[in-house]
C-alpha cells in the first residue's frame, strides 16, 4: 500500500515523500521502468526471461541491492518472492496478437505469459498491488472477437481489479507511430466527470467494453494527452558524415529505388530534386512474394518492431539537393524514438539493441500515464481539476 504524504509533526522539517514502489514484470530493457521512475515511482524488481535485455538494462541502470531484476520465465516466479508494491506494471508479450504475429490471441505461445503474470497477483492476496498495468498492441481489442481483451478484464476483475481501458500513440510525444493499449487496474476506481467521458484516450472500440454490464470498468478524468506529432524524425536522425560506410553503396541505392511502387518512386524524385536536405523512413515489406521498400510520406518513423531475422528493419532515407542516400537506423535512432535518447547503448550489439528497443514500450507513453493517472489515483487526487479545466477539456 502507497504511504500517502503526511505533515510532520517537527516544525521547519519538510516531509519525506516516499515514493510508491512499482514492480516491472516484462521488463525488456527497462524502458517502463524509466517512465514511471520520472513520475516518481520507485522501480524495485523487474522480471524476463531474455538475458540479452537484462545485460542492456543492468548496464544502463547499473542498480545497487534496492533493486532486484529476475533473469527467468515469469511462470517460476513466486509471488512471496516478491516485495510490496503500489504498483504492477506487465508489457507482456504482443507475438500473438500483432498483426505482424500469428494472431493465436491470448492462447498463444507467448502472449499466454499474460495469465502468468495474473496468477502471480492472484497469489499475492492482500500483498497485490493497489495498481495494475496492462500494455499492449492495439491487435488484443479484436483478437478472436474482441474475446481475448474480454476474458483478460474478467481475470482482472475476478482479482478485485476495476479496469480502465486507453489507446494512446506514441506520436504524442515523439516522432514515430507506435499506437498501444494501456489497461489500468484499480482496487479503488475513482469517480467518473466530464473528463471521464470526453478523454479521445478512449476510441469507439473500447465503448463495447465500457457497455458490457458484465464487466467492471471505470473511466477516469484525465486530462487531454498532447496532439499528435506531424514532423520531428529529421531531428532524431544520428548526424554522419556523407562517406560513412553505414552509407549503402550505389548498387544497393538502386535496387532500392527500383523496388517502389510508381507512386513512391515519384516522390522520392521529387524530394531528391528539391532544396535542403530530408529525411524519412522506409520499411520493407513482401507484395507478391517480392521485397519491395515503402518510404513514409511524413517526417515521421513507422512502428519500430522487434528485427527478428532482419526483416522488420527500418532504413533512413536522405534526399534534397539532387543526392539520395540510404542506410540502416542506428540503435541510437531507435533509442530516440522510443524517448529514450540517453540510453547506455555501449556494450550492445546492433541487432541486439535494435531487438530491444522495437519490442519496448514508449518513455514518455509511459511517463504521462505515470504522472496524469497513476500516481494521482494512488494519492488520490485524481480528478482535483478546477471546474475551469473541466468545463475546458469538455469543450
Ligand atoms: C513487449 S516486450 C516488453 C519490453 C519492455 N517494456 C521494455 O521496455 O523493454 C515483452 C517482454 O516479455 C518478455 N517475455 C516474454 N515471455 C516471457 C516469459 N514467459 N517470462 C519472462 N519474460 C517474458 C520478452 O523477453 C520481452 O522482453
């Protein structure tokens, strides 16, 4: 349980406020755990099962004995193995669930780690945290019907949890589309206002939950998220020089250029000829049993994914002045537009980091759900808006 702020009884001393302790099941490399501990929270133990990402997360966050991180499957853990907490954070698996995945939804080989992490906090009894969280792809709203998303909220429920269901893209803050889910638990589910319905954190796909009587949801007030962004990857391009080996070489330029489509190739001649330099993304796909490259319209990245096999890679694009150029994105591109720019990448591999950071969640996603919701619902002055900014965030 979160020890709320109090007065101290001496004169001239200002109170010591605890930070509330948070445990990060799927903790990858930590990029959760930077979020919330931005927010406030205090991230004492973290869990997975992949060694690679642990070796990345104890390089960056070099902890001392106050944190724990648990290199294994998230099926060993024992819940009195594990310290109180105000909060339990699970970025579990999306494998099945993406679009790029099998889809075998919450049954599937992986994305079955999700009632793993639920029988953990059935087994804390009165120790499970006042707060959960759930992230993941948006896929899980319509995996098998929506049934999926269903039977995980009843699971919550039936562990006393009220649950809250926001879609939030990371295009808010920064420049790549990375869309996800984001369901918050509560033992004590706040009162709804004029926020709670207004928030367009809550798309029309999460109304059929909202109105399943059979189900226990909330919807918090919160305040509006920042719009999205409609530029901002030419400012997180890693700057190098024009002779970089990193650079493809001509033959290589070309077979890219050969791969677009008509209208793609139009554009990039376009952007090539025009003055000043630019930059967009371009993702490989398969038409027809083919390869072929897409670039993004927009000064803005497409979802990064985890580079199983290399095939889900990004590449930058440079055009203007008559030149194009065209290479891979570096792990440091990758770190920026996950909000994490001051990543320790020193020591990680390329496709190590590139692995890491496409199956990550989103810093500043994770630091506004932390700051806006999480934290005031568990001091509880969530919804302690002024009437102005009620009637404002309404409007
Ligand atoms: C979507 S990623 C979450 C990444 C994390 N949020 C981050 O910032 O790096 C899901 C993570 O779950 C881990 N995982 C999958 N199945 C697991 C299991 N059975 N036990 C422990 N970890 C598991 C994967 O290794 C992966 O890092």
């Amino acid at each position: 349980m979160f020890e709320r702020c109090y007065d101290s009884p001496v004169a001239n001393i200002t109170p010591i406020r605890q930070r509330p302790q948070a445990l990060e099941f799927f903790a990858g490399i930590g990029l959760a755990r930077i979020g919330l501990e931005a927010a406030g929270f205090k991230v004492a133990w973290a869990n997975d099962y992949e060694p690679d990402k642990h070796a990345m997360y104890a390089a960056h966050f070099n902890d001392g004995p106050d944190h724990t991180y648990v290199v294994g499957d998230v099926g060993k853990v024992a819940a009195a193995d594990l310290p109180s907490a105000s909060l339990a954070w699970a970025s579990s698996p999306c494998t099945d669930l993406s679009l790029a995945g099998s889809r075998a939804g919450l049954a599937g080989k992986e994305s079955n780690a999700f009632w793993l992490w639920v029988n953990i906090l059935r087994d804390m009894e009165e120790r499970a945290p006042e707060v959960v969280v759930l992230e993941n792809v948006i896929g899980l709203a319509t995996s098998h019907g929506g049934e999926d998303l269903r039977s995980a909220i009843r699971a919550l429920n039936d562990i006393g949890y009220s649950i809250d269901l926001l879609s939030m893209d990371a295009r808010r803050f920064v420049p790549q589309s990375r869309p996800r889910m984001f369901l918050v638990g509560t033992k004590n589910p706040p009162a709804e206002d004029e926020r709670s319905l207004a928030s367009e954190l809550r798309p029309d796909w999460a109304q059929n939950f909202y109105g399943d009587e059979s189900l226990r949801m909330h919807r918090a007030p919160l305040p509006e998220p920042p719009a999205f962004l409609l530029e901002g990857f030419g400012k997180v391009v890693e700057t190098m020089p024009m002779d970089d080996e990193r650079w493809w070489d001509a033959d290589r330029t070309n077979a890219f250029v050969r791969s677009l489509s008509p209208t793609q190739r139009e554009r990039v001649i376009q952007l090539r000829k025009s003055a000043g330099v630019k930059y967009r993304t371009a993702y490989r796909r398969t038409r027809n049993g083919v390869p072929v490259w897409e670039v993004r319209a927009d000064d803005v990245s497409g979802c990064l994914r985890t580079a199983r096999g290399g095939s889900s890679k990004q590449a930058v694009v440079r055009l203007g002045n008559g030149r194009l150029k065209v290479r891979w994105m570096t792990p440091l591109e990758y770190a920026r537009l996950m909000g994490a720019g001051d990543f320790n990448l020193s020591g990680a591999r390329n496709n190590q980091a590139l692995f890491a950071f496409g199956d990550a969640v989103a810093v500043p996603a994770v630091e506004w759900l932390a700051s806006k919701y999480l934290m005031p619902l568990l001091n509880g002055t969530l919804g302690s808006a002024t009437r102005t900014e009620v009637l404002a965030s309404a409007r």
